[in-house]
C-alpha cells in the first residue's frame, strides 16, 4: 500500500515578503517601529474620514513598489513543494500576491487579508486593478475617487478596524482541522483570529512548525522551531518534506 501523503498547510506572515523589499510590521526594523503614524494610513475610520490619511496613504503605496515586487527563494520554496506532488495549501496574511506571481496555483492560496493587487470602492463595491489607480497618483491625483460613483477607493485589503471576510476565515479553519502539518513562516501569531490557526491544528492532531525570525507565542509549544533566515530555512524545509513524503 501507498503511504497516505500528508496534507501540508502553510500559513506566511509579512516575514516570508521582506527579502522581496517588502517590509514587515512588527519586526524589530518594521514599519511601525520606524513610524508608529503610519498605523494609521491602514486603519479604516481614520481612511474614510480624513482626505489627508487618504492621501499620505495613497503615496506610500505609490512609492511602496510593492506591485513591481519579485517572488524570493521562500516563495518559490513553496512551488517546488506544491509541484512535488503533496497536497499544499498556503495561507497568507500578507496581500502581496506573491505567492501567486511566484507560481502556486491561485486555488491553493487562501488570501486572509485580500489583495493590494485591486482596489474597490466603499460605496458602490466596484472592483479594479490597483496598478491603474496608482497611474492615477503618479499622474497628480492626491486621493483619486471612484470613476463610477465618486466614492472613496481602498484596497482591496482587510484594514484594521475591519472584519475578516467570515467565508475566508471558515475555509482556512477547515484547512487547518483537516492538515497533518501546519507551517507558519514569517509570522507573529500574535494578530487573531489568524494566530488561533496553529491551535486549531495542534488541537486536531497536526504537527506544528514554527519559521521566524522572532519568538512567537507559539514556540514552546511548536514540535519544531526554526529560527534561521526565512530565505534559506523554508527551501531546506521543503527539501526535507519532499525526500520524506514525495
């Protein structure tokens, strides 16, 4: 008989994205530490009521260059591993769409904050790149409005003050009571309802592996702890996970 191949869940935190230029949050040389006002620009109330926030934060995302970002070695780490032949499924907080670019399938990622790739307006709902939008910007529009309506236009991510998406959030609880192994890679696990994941799976029965560059409140319970660079653990991961199961 065929050993039963282990369904693989991996949950990314902004970590796995910051050796794409992308910076994290709450790490030691993350945005919030060098700029506790930019909390801000991604809370909503603030974002809807204040023109000025609206227009900082479409600037920063201007000069982000989080769209012209490329996929690192842990990105494509996590191809090698859904090209092997073992059932992956990749959970992300992050709203980079790397994953994406880097070559998973789209229905093998769960996207738990949406996507900085679209914006949407907060009146009449309608959906658009954000590659445009950001055209708009460079061309001189501080807080460029809904072409359709004139309402305000977000990204298409969960902001803070805003609620998960509850059909997201119940897919990644199935996928987390459902794996063998749960992997959670440049993540803090401090951000709920996400860090209640890892629980939900030690509490079904999977192993648990924690990737980080910082402690997180889950390693004393984690089978194993990695603590080296995102770059190079995650594809040494994979590399034992493929010649173990594949």
């Amino acid at each position: 008989m065929t050993a039963k191949r282990p369904l693989i869940a991996v949950l990314t935190g902004a970590g796995i994205s910051t050796d794409s230029g992308i910076p994290d949050y709450r790490g030691p040389s993350g945005l919030w530490q060098r700029d506790p006002q930019a909390q801000e620009l991604v809370t909503i109330g603030p974002y809807l009521a204040d023109p000025d926030v609206r227009r900082r934060a479409w600037l920063l995302r201007r000069d982000a260059g989080a769209l012209t970002a490329e996929p690192n070695a842990g990105h494509l780490a996590l191809v090698e591993l859904e090209r092997s032949g073992l059932p992956v499924r990749v959970l992300t907080q992050n709203v980079d769409g790397l994953h994406q670019r880097a070559g998973l399938p789209a229905r093998k990622v769960l996207e738990l904050h949406g996507t900085a790739r679209e914006v949407e307006c907060v009146s009449c709902h309608d959906v658009g790149p954000m590659a445009g939008v950001l055209e708009r910007v460079a061309a001189g529009e501080p807080d460029p409005a809904c072409r359709g309506c004139g309402g305000v236009l977000k990204p298409r991510t969960v902001m803070f003050g805003e609620a998960l998406d509850p059909a997201v959030l119940q897919q990644a609880d199935a996928v987390a009571r459902a794996c063998d192994l749960f992997v959670a890679v440049g993540t803090s696990l401090q951000v709920y309802p996400v860090a209640a994941l890892p629980q939900i799976a030690r509490e079904s029965g999977a192993r648990l592996v924690v990737v980080n560059g910082e402690p997180t409140p889950f390693d004393e319970v984690a089978d194993e702890v990695i603590r080296e660079p995102i770059s190079t653990a995650l594809p040494a991961l994979v590399r034992k996970l493929v010649a173990e199961h594949a």
